[in-house]
C-alpha cells in the first residue's frame, strides 16, 4: 500500500485514539461528544446516506489502485450452481446438469489469470461476486493459476461469507447494490456471464443497457452455454417487436468453452456479426 502523505496537520488516527481514552464524565460518555467520523450510529443516519455512498466507492477504488489493478475480467453467474462432485445435491436436475459450467468457469478464470500473470496482475484480474458457485469457480480458478481475484460480496439477509478462494487483500463488503455493480465495471475489459438467477439477470442487462446505450464503452460480452440462454430469453422476439434493434444482438455472443470464450476476447472486434440465432 502506498504510504501517506506527509501532512502539517495532527494525524486522525492519533486523535480518535486520544479521545477513546479520556476520562469517563457525562460529557464525554454522550454521543454528541464522539468525533464525527469515529461514530457509527452517526454514519448509519438517513441523513448519511450520500456519504456512505461516497465510502462505499471510494475504499475498493483506493485498495485497488493501491494494487495496481488496471483491468479486470468480469465473471457473472449463479451461486447455486454447484460443484461437479456435488451435482447429486443439486434441488433440481437442471442444476445438476448446469454443474458443468463450474469447470468452464475455473478454467476459464485459469486460463485468463494465467495471462494476468504476464502483467504482474495488473491487467485482466478476474473479478466475482465473491459468494459460492460460478463465483467460488471463477476465484478458484485464479488462485489455482497462481495470481490473484477479487470479490465484492454484499451483505444479504441470510449472510453469504466470501468463498475461500477470493485473494483476502481483494475481498470487499457492499451494502449498496448500486456502488457494487460500478465496481464491477469500472475496469471491465471483458464481461462473462454464466447462467444463474435474478441476480444475474440483473447483472446481465444492466451492464448490456449502459453498453447499448453508449454509456460504457463495447467490451467483449460472452454468454456462457448458449442452450440455457436461448431458453430462457427469446431474444429473436425482442429483435422482432422491435423493443431492441437487430444491431444490439451483435452486443454479446455465446460460448461454451473456456477456450472459445479466451479466444474470443483476443480477436474480438466490435463490426464482427454474432452467431446466428437458428431460426433467423
């Protein structure tokens, strides 16, 4: 981490660690008496909201330039897809079937890391939701390349703790949905989306409208296993009513291999026409 600067005035640490220590009296035993920025019922005040969504922006955007993080490859997915060796407790068999893209996933995030390797881990940084299933695939890939990940859990009402193989120094913790997902874009070279839930259809579309819409720049958009997608979302019929444009299906293609999708974000070239959708 980069050190401070160094600065005239006393240091904040200092001061909050000095005020812990002052005799008890009704005065300093009062809320009204803490210092502003060391008080947590203060911070978690309506009235604080906007900074809290500055906090919330700032701390990954400091560790990580702090890391030297440049770029970042997005993986999207479901969390409860599981691991291939426990399909059989899978809720459904779908998901037991779905399990596969587990191993695409890792391998995957392997493949790329082992190219992030080449930069020191500065460019092409896999980058996950940080709980289990394709999140846990896409850091344990990493972490079985040799580099580093980054996962940006939230907080939910049945608490998911970070799966084990997120780099420790790269695990954060949101409470604003909003503030996560610019994280997970702001250094996107590419966005990979495995199949999963409202969730990641939330993430899916979003990032596909501030794309459509020319709010973020075209990246390579890889929807991973082709079957599911085209099952779930009849994406002729939104070409066909005309509620998007036939272009912004040239917006993402399908994969379903590690290999494809890696060779995919190397060649990729934004006049290139999607695959076509059988049927079209």
């Amino acid at each position: 981490m980069k050190e401070d600067r160094l600065s005239p005035f006393r240091d904040a640490h200092l001061d909050r660690d000095t005020a812990e220590h002052v005799p008890s009296t009704p005065q300093t035993r009062s809320p009204a008496y803490r210092l502003a920025f060391a008080d947590n019922d203060f911070l978690c005040r309506d009235e604080l909201r906007p900074v809290r969504l500055q906090l919330e922006l700032l701390k990954p955007q400091m560790m990580l330039d702090e890391h030297g993080i440049e770029s970042t490859i997005v993986m999207f997915g479901g969390a409860r897809i599981p691991d291939p060796v426990n399909k059989d407790k899978a809720r459904t068999k779908t998901l037991a079937d779905l399990a596969r893209f587990y191993d695409v996933a890792r391998d995957f995030a392997r493949l790329m890391t082992e190219k992030s390797l080449q930069s020191n881990c500065r460019e092409n940084v896999v980058v996950t939701g940080g709980g289990p299933g394709v999140m846990e695939a896409g850091n344990r890939g990493a972490q079985e390349a040799g580099g580093v990940s980054i996962g940006l859990n939230i907080v939910l009402p049945h608490e998911q703790a970070p799966n084990l193989f997120v780099t420790p120094e790269l695990s954060f913790n949101f409470h604003y949905f909003a503030v996560r997902k610019m994280h997970f874009l702001m250094r996107a070279r590419a966005i990979c989306v495995f199949p999963g839930g409202f969730g990641t259809l939330d993430e899916m579309f979003e990032s596909l409208t501030l794309i459509q819409t020319g709010r973020m720049e075209r990246v390579p958009f890889l929807l991973f296993g082709r079957a599911f997608w085209e099952s779930v979302i009849n994406w002729e019929t939104l070409a066909d009513a005309g509620t998007i444009s036939e272009d912004d299906l040239n917006l993402f293609r399908f994969v379903d291999s590690a290999e494809e999708a890696v060779r995919l974000i190397e060649t990729w070239e934004t006049t290139e026409p999607r695959a076509t959708i059988p049927g079209r």
